[in-house]
C-alpha cells in the first residue's frame, strides 16, 4: 500500500482586520492563510538544509469558498502535499471552522522550487518529498484522517 500524505494543520483566530464591509472574512485574507500554513508546514517538516536551501514561489492558486467565516468563529487550516512531478508541486489546503468541522474553503496551489542561492529553478531530490507522507507504520494503520 502506498504511504498517504501528511496532514498538516495550524489554528487560526480572525482578527477585526480579517472582516470585510460585508461581515465576513475577506477572500483575500483566505488565500494569506493558504500561504501562511503552507510555508509552516515546510518550514516544520522540510529540515533546516532544506529550508536555507530552497524557497518557493507559487504558479497557480485555486480557492474555492463554500462558507463564510465570521469574527466570532476559530479556524483551521489543513494542509497537504499533492502530486509533485519536475519542478511543480501541488498542496491542498482546507479551511475549516473548528468547532464543528464544516468547510469553508477549499484550495489547490502548484508551487515551484527555487534555489536559494541562485534564484533559479530547481529539482529537488525525490527523497525529500518522504518528508511530507505519513510514517510507513502509520500509513496502513485504521483512524487515520484522509486528506481530502
């Protein structure tokens, strides 16, 4: 069986700078959380060799918003790594309020690695995504939460 992805997850509080003229969490503010926890979980599951030696900019956004975040509401943000072919990788991120689990946004981001140094791109080593994937012994194991 092969390993699934890790999840990787951050709370997140709304702020009164976070709500738009409508009462809600601006669509802007979603995608800083996208960014945020993305580079949180590189920056916790990458190693510090990796982080000094790649930086990453993003090619693609796709956010879905199903739900309305308020001021009141406590959040999370999952997030996971998708397929990485050549010098693209994708992550999904799920914004979910906390309380009850339900979805309030969903996106697909590609990204692309950059050589810290020269600014160009650059392949990684296949063996650093394993960093980024369940531990073997837990991956065939039950409870475990899909991403998705």
């Amino acid at each position: 069986m092969s390993r699934r992805p890790a999840v990787y997850q951050v709370d997140i509080a709304v702020t009164p700078a976070d709500i738009d003229e409508l009462g809600h969490v601006n669509n802007v503010v979603y995608l800083r959380w996208v960014q945020e926890v993305a580079t949180a979980h590189w920056l916790t599951a990458a190693g510090p060799d990796l982080v000094a030696a790649i930086k990453w900019v993003v090619l693609r956004h796709e956010i879905d918003y199903r739900r309305p975040a308020l001021a009141t509401d406590r959040l999370r943000a999952r997030t996971w790594v998708g397929d990485a072919t050549g010098t693209r990788f994708e992550r999904h991120v799920e914004i979910v309020r906390a309380r009850d689990g339900v979805a309030l946004a969903r996106a697909r981001t590609v990204w692309c690695p950059v050589d810290a140094e020269t600014g160009r791109l650059k392949r990684l080593d296949p063996a650093a995504n394993e960093r980024f994937l369940e531990p073997a012994e837990t991956a065939e194991g039950s409870g475990n939460v899909t991403p998705g």
